[in-house]
C-alpha cells in the first residue's frame, strides 16, 4: 500500500515570504527614522537659525542706540530709563524690512551714579517675531574720562611741532593740526586728530593715526565747579585767592604719608593725608628769590632813595645746615654762624624750601609769624597722634579716616602742590594749579598697581613755578648758577587738565646750561611726568637752545582704567560688558529696577 508523506508548517518558500516583509517593515521603519530626524534636525536648525538672526538684530540695536546716544548726549537719562525703539520695524543689511520682526530699545544710567568712577549705564534691546521668537542683550557703556589721553589738546598753538625724536607713549588726539619736524618724532599708541598731519612722513606711528576724527569737546567750566560740591561734602573745600604771578600763590597743599601700622612703609589704605598752608605772603609760600628794600642814593649820612631788589641775601625760604640745623640766609645776617649768607648759599648742605616747610623751623610749628597750617576739623586717629606732632593739621584722603571723602580736594583760587600721595585724589581749583616741588605717588606707576592716582583740574592753568626749588639761581657775588633742591629734576605724577594750559613759569629766563637732563645740559634739567597732559592750547615749558625744561614724559595705563575721581569724560560712549538675558517673563520695568543705579554716596 503506498504511504503519502505530508509536511507540517511553512515551505522554504513561506519562510522567504515572511523574511521579506519583515526586512521590507524594518527598512520602512528605519527610513521613516531617518525622516523623522532629518526633520527635527532642520526644524533644530530652522530655529536656531532664527534665533540666530533675532540675536544678530538685537545686536545690532545696541549698536544703533548708542551710535545715538554719542550722537545725542540729552538721550540718557539721569534715573530711570528712556525708551528709544519701541516696537519698530527691523531692516536688513540692504535696507528692505523684516517681515514679522520688531524691535525695542531702552537705556538709562546702571552703576554708581555719583561720577566718582565714571558715567555708565546700560542699553537693552530686545526683537520678537511673529513666530514667537525673542532675543534679549544688554550692553554696558561708560563714557571715556580725559585721564585715557597721555596727551590731548584743543589747539596746537601755532607754529609747533613735534620734534627731536620725540617719543610719545599713549593715546594722542587733538582738534588741530598736527606738525612733525624732519628731526622725528615717535608714537607708540593711538593717533587722531580732527584735522589732518603735516608732514606725516617724519613720523613712526606703531598704531598708525586717523585723520579727520571727530572733535572731542574740551571740559567746560561747568565741569571744574560742579567739583565743589563734591569737596564740601567731605570737608575737602579750601578758600584761596588769586594773588601773585602764575608760579605764585597765598594757598599750598603739602600731601604726606604716614606710617601708622608701623610696617615699614606708608602704602596701607589709612596712610594718606594733605596739609594746608596760607600766608599772605604769596612770595614765601612759593620760595621765590625774596625782595629787600635798600638804599640806592646816600646823603650826608640820610638815604635819599630807596629801591626795591630782589636778593637771596634776605631769603628766608634759604639757607644751609649747621650741626643738623637748618639756618636761614636772612638769619646769617643777624647773628655769626662763621660765614656770610651769601657764602651759606653756596655751602654744600644748602637748601631751599617752599613757606612753611617743617626744616624751616626745625620742626613743625602750626604758626610760624608769616603764615599758619590750617587744623583738619574732623575725627583725628588716635594712632595718628601717636606718630605726629601735627596730627592735627593732617587731612585725610582716605575712607578709614574720612568717611565723607569723595576724592576730590576744591580750592576756590590758585593753589601750590607738592609732596607724596597716597590714595585716589583730584585737585580741582578755579584758578592756577603750580608744581612747587615735586609730587609723586607713594606706590611707583610703573609697578602697575594702580594703588594711587591724582588729577590736577585748573580752570586756568597748570604751572612749573620758577621758583628756588625747581629752578638753579645764582646767588649773590657770584655768576655761577646753584641747585637748591635734592635733585636737578622734577619729577611729577599724575594726570594734568588745564582750561588754558600747562605751561613753565617764565621758561625763557634763567640758565641755558646750568642743570643736566639724562647727560644733556639744560637750563632747569629734566621734568619727569608720568601720567597725562589735557591742556586747551599748547604750552611750552622750555626752548631748543636750553632754556627752562626737557621734557621726559611717560604714560600711565591706570589712568585709563582707573581714573582719578570725578574726573571729566569725553561724553564718548564706550562699550563694556556684554550680557544674555533670559527672555521668560522679562518686563522692562523690573529689569531696570534690578540694575537700578546704587548710590553709595561716592
């Protein structure tokens, strides 16, 4: 009997069938993957894309407020905020409008609003489309302060030039022309100028220079006097006069640092004060050679004429030292000391010191019969008292010992400076600022500490006084030219900014040879200044063939970066930091408010 065989489940051709579909269903799945991620990717990319270009148009609104703002100085506020865009319509690189797209800007003043460090605020903008997109960013701006300047000038004066390879460290700019000699001349910063450049070609420029840049507004008087309320809030407004020539005043601050702690120096943030001298006697104050009334015309025993002479002969500010004493040229006069005045003017211990100095006296005296040092009228340091004997009359610069001390000295008239600073100060005064002496920082600017700083703010002039320190004289019975200072050279830290100009007293006088500047004989030696120059016009301070100065002046970077207090701005507003800010439930009033101006009474 014949069997039939019969086969349970799926041929081979079944199983084919199956596999088939199955590769068939994985593969579609894995395409549609593929789909599904390609386009999330392109819609990833789409938004960021948009969000992208919402950014690049809020950048852009930072860029346009404040090209206004510089444009428009009136556009900031002085609290608050000011709406500059609101909700207009954004063009593109060519000029045509986004569809959908608008934008809102705001600014107004964020920081400390006192001026102690500077304007700054802050613009905000922000772009929304019709896709619900939104992009936010704030930029900080401050405007520029004049202290960035290593020199700056309204108006070059004429027939000046830049010359015998002069080096030039620091940013220049000047409304006027400026001249290079064929001699050379050397910038090693940033040159502008509103004009243009003569003769360019005499000139290394190591960051190249713009011409035809716009002006830059001198400082105003208005700038200078609205200082004074700064200084009368913390006890720092002086009364002077206007008596005397440029180089002269009834009225001078002596800045001293003191070492309280002990420590071996004088750099703590307690250890800066100034003290205040005034005579009526202007000639005194400034160590100028003394006027003596003698007879020119003797009959039968009467004099017949007199006449007004000057003569060191009866100086008091001059003299030399007997066993540690200091004896005055006048003094040599009246009692025997074993030689002449004018013999003691050309001892080798001889010396000259501004009116009221302590070595005058042999030691502090706060009534020395010419003049008086003014008493500070606030709370003294106990430690102080401990290391001073005119702690009394010693003014602090600092917030340790003066609280109040908005870093501004105001000095209604002129007003000799010098002595060594330690601490952020500026010395404002309506009428001449002199350099009677030399005036330095406690911590050396080259260090690059930015410990100190000081701005001199004149309403007329800033000054060398040609005076018996910083100038050589001859004393009489002799044509030989004597220093009378501890140095041949002046040395002098700080950024000056004079309404008129910086300029040395009666520069054309005076020896062509008598004093050396770095191995080159000149007529008064070197001026070290390390800082800045802003002067209205041009001033010289000596001449090609000797006469007065050399000038050897350096640039100092914490002046740009710190500046000194309430020192004047460009009105230029600058960029500073950049933020991004979280757009969910952002409203503009709130915002301002958290980033609302502090007022901690700087």
């Amino acid at each position: 009997m014949r069997r039939t065989n019969r086969q349970n489940g799926l041929g081979e051709e079944g199983i084919a069938l199956i596999t088939t579909l199955l590769v068939v269903l994985i593969t579609g799945a894995l395409v549609m993957g593929a789909i599904i991620l390609g386009s999330n990717h392109m819609l990833v990319d789409k938004y960021w894309s948009r969000q992208s270009n919402l950014v690049g148009l809020a950048d852009g609104g930072l860029e346009v407020t404040r090209s206004h703002l510089n444009a428009d100085k009136n556009l900031f506020p002085d609290s608050g905020y000011v709406t500059f865009e609101d909700g207009v319509a954004v063009q593109d690189g060519s000029g045509e409008v986004i569809p959908g797209v608008k934008r809102w800007t705001y600014l107004g003043p964020t920081g400390i609003t006192s001026g102690q460090y500077g304007v700054f605020g802050s613009v905000v903008s922000l772009v929304r489309d019709d896709g619900g997109g939104v992009a936010i960013r704030r930029q900080q701006v401050f405007q520029e302060s004049f202290a960035k300047f290593a020199y700056f000038t309204d108006n070059e004066g004429g027939n000046i030039y830049f010359a015998s390879n002069d080096h030039i460290w620091g940013p220049l700019h000047t409304n006027d022309q400026i001249k290079i000699h064929s001699s050379r001349a050397n910038f090693h910063d940033e040159v502008t100028t509103a004009k243009d450049i003569y003769q360019p070609w005499y000139g290394t420029f190591d960051k190249g220079y713009q011409e035809y840049s716009p002006i830059i507004p001198m400082p105003e008087t208005a700038d200078l006097v609205k200082l004074r309320t700064q200084a009368q809030l913390g006890s720092t407004h002086i009364t002077s006069d206007g008596n005397g020539d440029h180089g002269e005043a009834t009225t001078r601050i002596e800045f001293v640092a003191v070492d309280l702690n002990d420590d071996g120096d004088e750099s703590d943030e307690d250890e800066g004060f100034f003290r205040v001298y005034q005579s009526d006697d202007y000639e005194w104050v400034s160590a100028k050679i003394t006027r003596v009334t003698v007879c020119t015309r003797w009959r039968r025993g009467t004099c017949r004429r007199w006449s007004t002479q000057y003569s060191m002969e009866g100086s008091e500010n001059c003299g030399d030292y007997h066993n540690g004493q200091f004896v005055s040229a006048k003094q040599h006069g009246e009692e025997d000391w074993g030689h002449s005045a004018s013999s003691a003017l050309r001892s080798s211990s001889r010396r000259c010191y501004l009116g009221g100095s302590d070595e005058l006296s042999n030691g502090f005296v706060a009534d020395d019969g010419k003049g008086q040092w003014l008493q500070w009228n606030g709370p003294v340091n106990s430690k102080l008292r401990a290391v001073r004997d005119d702690a009394d009359y010693l003014w602090p610069i600092t917030r340790p010992n003066n609280p109040d001390f908005k870093g501004v000295i105001f000095v209604d008239g002129k007003v000799i400076v010098s002595g060594k600073i330690r601490g952020r100060v500026t010395v404002a005064a309506t009428d001449n600022i002199i350099f009677g002496d030399d005036i330095t920082y406690v911590t050396d600017p080259g260090a690059g500490g930015c410990e100190d700083i000081a701005g001199y703010f004149s309403g007329e002039r800033v000054v060398m006084s040609n005076n018996l320190l910083n100038a050589p004289a001859q004393p009489p019975g002799t044509s030989t030219y004597y220093t009378y200072d501890e140095s041949t050279s002046e040395f002098f830290h700080g950024v000056v900014l004079a309404l008129d100009i910086f300029t040395a007293e009666e520069y054309t006088s005076g020896s062509t040879s008598a004093q050396y500047c770095e191995g080159t004989r000149s007529g008064r030696g070197c001026i070290y200044l390390t800082g800045g120059i802003i002067q209205n016009t041009r001033g010289a301070v000596g001449l090609t063939d000797g006469h007065g100065y050399v000038k050897r002046y350096s640039y100092d970077k914490c002046a740009q970066t710190q500046p000194p207090p309430y020192f004047p701005t460009t009105g230029v507003f600058v960029k500073g930091q950049y933020y991004q800010v979280d757009p969910a439930g952002w409203e503009v009033e709130e915002y301002f408010s958290l980033i609302s101006p502090v007022d901690i009474g700087n």
